[in-house]
C-alpha cells in the first residue's frame, strides 16, 4: 500500500489531462495565466524528484519537513516523499513562530525541503534544525550538501518503483494547529490516508470530471488522488482571514471548479465581495468549510451566491477527519432556530465507516472503554469517535496519547475533547469544547448553548461564556464583544447589561447568568482568527484585566 499509487494510476488512466495549476497574474494584460502539469508531467516530476531525494541519502522512514509555497512542486514533491518512502512532516506556519520552532525540535526531522527564507531562519536557530541533515532549496543559492529543486527537475530518469507499505506504516506527520492547546504531532498511516480519500469521494459523489480549488493545501492531496483536476488560488493559506477575495472570485471565474474547500474565514470574505458586488459562483456544487466555527449567517449569505450548489461543514479533528458532515441547506431548514435557541450546533450524521459515542464527562485518562460510561441520547457528554481514519498515536507524546485515546480490543477510540448529544434522528449536536464547560454548584453549563442566547441582541458580535472559580463551584459570566467595538460606561453601560440580562432571564439554561463583562477584542486563535480563547478571557477577568 502506498497513496502515491493513486497518482500513478491516475497518469495511465488520464495522461493528457491536467492534474494541478497554479495563478500568476500577468501586471501588463492584468489578466491570470495558468501554469499546470498533466498527470503524466507530475508523475514524471514526482519521479525525479523521488530519484534526487533517494541520491542526497533520504531513505525509508526518515521524517522530512515540508515547507513549500502552494505550487506545481508542492504537489510534486509531496507525492515523491510517499514514493520513496520518506516521512513528511506538515506543520502550518500560521501557528506563530515560537509553536512552529518547538514542533520541529520536537518531531526531530532529518531532512528540510523548503523555500530559501526557511534556510536562512535555519541559520539563525541552529539548535532547533539540528537534527536535519538533508537539505533541499527551492531557491538558486546552495551551500554545503544542499541541493536545489531545478537541479532535481533537470534528473533524466522518469521512472521510480514506489516503496510498499504495511496498511498501518507511518505515512505522515500533521501537527494540528494550536488552536485550543499546545500543538501536537499526529501520526498518519497510508491506510487512513487511502480510508479518507474514499470517504472524502463518497461524501461529496465527487468524480475525475469534478475540479478543485483548495484553499488548504494538502486538500488536493486527495483530490489529485482522486482525478481530479486541482486548481491552486492566488493566496496565502497561512493567512485565511487576510485572503484577497477578488484574487480568489477571479480563480474561480476562470477555473470553474466545482469543489472547494478550506476555513471559513477564507469563505466569509469570498461571500461578501460576491453579496457585495452582485456575483455568483455557479460552477461551485460543493462548498466545505472547516478548521473552525461556522456560523450560520455564512451559510445564509451563500444560499444567493451559489445557484447549483450548497455549502458543507464536515466535523472532525487532525486526529479524525471527517467524523460526520451537514449541509448548508439541511441547517437553514431545520435547526437554525434551535441553534439560535440554545441548544447548540448540529454537526450532521456521522460519516459511513465511523462510530461516534457519547460518554460521561470526566477529565481523567480512560484506558479501556469498559471504564466509560456511555450516555443515551439527549444527554450530554463528550464525544468519542472509532473508524478507519482515526489515529492512534501522538508523535513523541506518549502520556498526551493516553489523554486522547481509549482502547478497545485491538481498536482505539479518539477523544475529541468536545461536548454533544446525539438527537432522535440520529443527528449529532456540538456544544463546545469539553474544557471551556462551566461546572456551577447547580450543574453543567456549555458554552454554544449560552452565549446563542446573547447573540441574539442587535449589538452583540459575539459573545463567550467563562467560569469563575474552580470546577463545581464556578460563578457563570458572558464576555461580549460589540458590533461597534465599544466599551460602554455609566448609563449606557448599564442599560445594554440590563438588556443582555433580561434576555438571559427567558430561557432556563441562562437565567443564572447574572455577570457580564464588556472585552474591545476577544483572544482568538493564530491560525483561523475565529477560535475564542475562553480560557484567557478567564484568566483576564480574575486578573482585573477585563471590567
């Protein structure tokens, strides 16, 4: 078994056809021209660069970073490190430096493929990079036993016999990305690989014929092994909130994909330079957004934007991709009311393959899953997942994997560390993460069922519900953040408190919520921008940093 087989296989049966482009915009025509590579040309590209890896001295096994840009030798050099066997390590470089550095010293990589800036921050952190020995340049300039991708290009062999895999052999290493903790290592396997690539095709009843305009990188990874046509967009996936949403509108109008995927920052910005400009997207059937929160209003805003299709937001986590999935049409139609009512967000039915449970919360570590206690439906508790695609382990984290899993047999359940319900339907239902719980002296209190009730005024941006105190004991509070970025006072203050608290008073799960605290900006994540920090707006309020 080997993932880059799906691309061999793909170059015998579609050799002509386009496998991936990439934009560049032409200053003078101020029109986009396409650079791309067959499935035959990246197959053959992947090959020699397979063969250019092999003779620098990387071998089986051997973890590599990978840190090119979105390109034709991206996707080349991705396949090529499967080829031959090599491990390659994904970490996002929008984590912030200070986590990036400390996920390479830890995963101890022996090999760096990257653009020229990363050798040059290698230079300057020496202790962190210690560990690579092989270095691969996208740039001109070599030194020492560094070699430079265009010599690989320039490799006369087209052939390369792929290494075979066990099913359970690392493939890879995805670090998820920090968001809700300290980043971590997960370890991927070609046969989850293989699972997701199937699943991913059966979800969206995607085929050869469909095109993709990925948005996450490593998205047309599965979309190339599926054969379809992947077309990279003018931005940087680092930074999704800052894309430029004209640049992408104009990828789109020019490629007619029929696929996209990313985070739902990228999308928000798509949506309203269409709303705004009076456009439309009819090539799009399936828009997937995931990585992070998505509210209901985007959905509501696409249902204009896209006439043949509808928008998709998959569940799952780096450790379990997808879990279940929804459509954008299904919420509008059956659950946007309850979600505005407070009882949370659901997430769809669980994808074929997977098995999700609910068990009694708990914060200690479950070994076997006879020590958990599973909860019927309607109840709440923390959602634990089982399938093809669910990883076993954290790279190096041995006690972080105990946290994480529970063993069953032969098989291993993931803990997504999230709270939810399973409905009457079979519908599974997000609550929020399981440490942002606020535990009163009166019960359990969640954060998505709570702050809905306050989005609801006019005023509101958004809003974040934080425990006071310890665990069982905790003083519930709402954190809001205005629409107009204002910090009221006095009178004014005290009328829009008012406000907010007789609306918590008319639903049963707020009504003893009798704090309130006003923060300018809520501490979101690095990655997405969108992630609300619940547990630093905690730590700001007990420290008086918030009023």
């Amino acid at each position: 078994m080997n993932i880059a087989h799906r691309l061999t296989e793909n170059a015998k049966l579609f050799p002509d056809k386009v496998a991936v482009k990439v934009p560049h915009f032409n200053k003078k025509t101020k029109v986009y021209e396409y650079e791309s590579l067959t499935f035959r040309e990246l197959d053959v590209r992947s090959n020699k660069f397979a063969t250019g890896l092999q003779k620098l001295g990387l071998q089986k096994g051997d973890k590599t970073l990978l840190f090119l840009r979105p390109s034709l030798d991206f996707s080349a050099m991705t396949f090529a490190l499967f080829k031959l066997g090599v491990v390659p390590v994904f970490i996002d470089p929008g984590m912030g430096r200070e986590n990036l550095l400390k996920c390479i010293k830890e995963c101890a990589p022996v090999g760096l493929i990257a653009e020229k800036e990363v050798h040059f921050i290698r230079m300057l952190f020496r202790s962190t990079f210690k560990s690579v020995r092989f270095n691969v340049t996208n740039g001109k300039r070599t030194w020492g036993k560094m070699i430079s991708i265009s010599k690989m290009k320039a490799e006369r062999t087209q052939l390369f016999k792929s290494v075979h895999f066990s099913p359970d052999d690392q493939a890879a290493i995805l670090f998820t990305s920090g968001g809700t903790g300290a980043p971590k290592g997960v370890v991927y396997s070609h046969n989850i690989f293989d699972q997701q690539t199937n699943i991913l095709k059966e979800l969206y009843s995607l085929t050869p014929d469909d095109i993709d305009l990925p948005g996450f990188p490593l998205f047309s990874l599965f979309t190339i092994a599926m054969g379809m046509t992947s077309c990279i967009p003018d931005m940087d996936p680092s930074k999704p909130g800052q894309c430029d949403p004209k640049k992408l509108y104009q990828n789109i109008v020019d490629n007619k994909p029929t696929f996209m995927a990313g985070s739902p920052a990228i999308w928000e910005r798509v949506a309203d330079y269409c709303s705004q400009n009076g456009l439309t997207l009819p090539s799009v059937k399936y828009l997937v957004m995931f990585g992070a929160p998505v509210s209901t209003l985007i959905h509501k805003k696409f249902k204009a934007i896209l006439p043949n299709g509808t928008t998709y937001t998959p569940y799952g986590a780096t450790e379990a991709l997808p879990v279940s999935n929804i459509s954008g049409d299904f919420i509008l139609k059956n659950t946007v009311l309850l979600s505005e009512n407070g009882k949370g967000t659901c997430i769809g039915k669980v994808v074929p393959g997977t098995v999700v449970k609910i068990i009694k919360i708990t914060d200690s570590v479950i070994d076997q899953m006879s020590d958990a206690k599973v909860l019927p439906i309607n109840e709440i508790g923390e959602i634990i997942v089982k399938g093809p695609t669910v990883t076993k382990e954290y790279l190096h984290l041995p006690e972080k994997t105990r946290e994480a899993k529970i063993y069953e047999g032969q098989e291993v359940w993931h803990r997504m560390g999230d709270m939810g319900f399973f409905d009457e339907n079979q519908n599974l239902w997000f609550l929020g993460r399981k440490a942002h719980r606020v535990e009163t002296r009166e019960g359990m209190m969640t954060p998505i069922s709570c702050e809905a009730i306050f989005n609801k005024h006019p005023a509101v941006k958004r809003s974040a519900l934080v425990g006071l105190g310890v665990l069982g004991k905790q003083t519930p509070a709402i954190v809001v953040e205005r629409k107009d970025g204002q910090f009221l006072s006095g009178k004014e203050r005290s009328i829009f408190e008012s406000e907010l608290l007789s609306l918590s008073k008319k639903f049963p799960h707020t009504a003893n919520i009798h704090k309130v605290y006003l923060s300018k900006h809520f501490p979101v994540d690095v990655r997405h921008n969108i992630k609300i920090d619940r547990t630093k707006l905690k730590e700001e309020i007990e420290g008086h940093e918030i009023n």
